[in-house]
C-alpha cells in the first residue's frame, strides 16, 4: 500500500493546489494558494514547509508553472487582479 502524507498546515480555503518538482529535487512539491494571496510551497515527500510568500491582490487566474529561465525547474506564474 502506498504511503499517504497528511500536511496540515495547508490553508483551509486553499484557492489553488500545484503539485510538481518547483526545487529542482526531482521530488514533487505541493504550491497552495489561498484567498488571502497566501503562496506556500511544501515537500510532497515530507510535508515540511519549504517557502512562503504573499502576493498583491487576488490571484482569480490562477496559477501556472513554466520554465521561463530554461533551468530545467518549472517556475511558479502567479497572474494578480491588480498587475
């Protein structure tokens, strides 16, 4: 049976979900956004918090991931209603 991984600390209105390797690490990460402009990063592998930020205004875009330097890791894309 596969091991399930509980992270708790992800925001209970979490707008937005990501998982994909965002360090590089070839593990996958988990990217929550929530309705607070809250942007947390953590390991899937873990559960431990990697990063946090906060964005201005509200992210009603979403987010997407994309490898804008070509270093091989996808880049986090977070569109704001604000610009």
């Amino acid at each position: 049976m596969d091991k399930l991984l509980v992270i708790r600390e992800i925001p209970l209105f979490s707008f937005q979900i990501i998982a994909a390797d965002v360090t590089g690490d070839k593990q996958l990460d988990i990217v929550a956004i929530d309705t607070s402009a809250h942007v947390t990063c953590y390991s899937a592998t873990s559960g431990e918090m990697i990063w946090e930020s906060e964005i201005s205004g509200s992210s009603t875009a979403g987010a997407r991931l994309a490898d804008m330097n070509t270093d091989g890791i996808p880049d986090l894309i977070i569109a704001a209603d604000d610009g």
